[in-house]
C-alpha cells in the first residue's frame, strides 16, 4: 500500500509541474519580437597621407628653349586629397608650366599654388607623374624645377 501511495504522488507531482509550466501567464518571450534587425557599423580612421618618394625630372622633348618634362611621385593616402605644387623660385629667368586637374598647362608663378590631381581615398601606393614645360635662357642648363609638393587632405563630413 505505501508502494501504492508513493506512485500516487509521484503521478501528482508530475500533474502540478505541467498545469504550472502551462499557464498562460508565464512566458519568457513577452517584449521581444521576431523582425530582422539592422545594425549599422562605422569605423572612422584618422586621415593619412604618405610622400614617400620624389623622382628626378625626366626631359622627354625639346624645341630650342623649351623643355617638357615628367617626374613621377610616389605617395598612399587613406582619405580624400588634393595633390598641390608650389613654386619655390625667387624669381630667376626660367618660366614653368604644369599640367593641372583638366589636362592644360598653367603657368607656375612665383608664390603661386596649383591644383594638379584629385582623388578619393585608398590605401594603396599612387604612383602619378607630373608633367612640366620649362622656358629657360641657357642651352645646358640643369633640369631642375623650382616646385614644392603637397598632399592636401579634403574633409570629411
């Protein structure tokens, strides 16, 4: 009989377990809904601009005094730029030119800045060659341009 007894109420615990586990008022899923999720990830890096190499110029024709030229510039960016060069003369007797952004050639005065290339982010090496024409007096004069570079980074918003 105690067997009896024992049977009995194991048969009711197991009855009270699921009358409790299915009442209707306890659930752990209230609040939370099933709908896609979009989460957005934005990584910003500080803008960097690396020159690593200037080439020596590289007469590529000559009409009497007047000389083209090309030299090659070396440099990675990770951001938005501008290439710029400056002329550094102090006014001798030379006259140059440089192929700007469109594709003519500006001259390059004394003090005066000139946008040469532009370009969007990457971090490759860019590899540009800069094209000149130089007006120049002497017949054997060296090819040496009076030119700066500069790497100017654009904004971001």
């Amino acid at each position: 009989m105690a067997w009896r007894i024992i049977g009995i109420g194991r048969c009711m615990g197991a009855v009270a377990v699921l009358a409790v586990g299915s009442a209707t008022g306890l659930s752990g899923q209230v609040g939370i809904s099933s709908s896609v999720a979009q989460v957005a990830l934005i990584a910003r890096a500080v803008p960097l601009v690396t020159l690593h190499a200037v080439g020596r110029p590289r007469q590529t024709e000559r009409r009497g005094n007047l000389r083209s030229a090309v030299v090659s510039l070396h440099f990675s960016a990770n951001s938005a730029h501008r290439l710029i060069v400056r002329n550094t003369s102090t006014g001798d007797s030379s006259r140059v030119w440089v192929r700007v952004v469109d594709g003519t050639y500006a001259e390059l005065v004394p003090g005066a800045v000139l946008r040469i290339a532009r370009s969007g982010g990457s971090t490759r090496v860019i590899e540009r060659e800069i094209s000149y024409r130089i007006e120049s007096n002497s017949e054997n004069a060296e090819l040496e341009l009076p030119v700066r570079y500069e790497i100017a980074v654009d904004p971001t918003l």
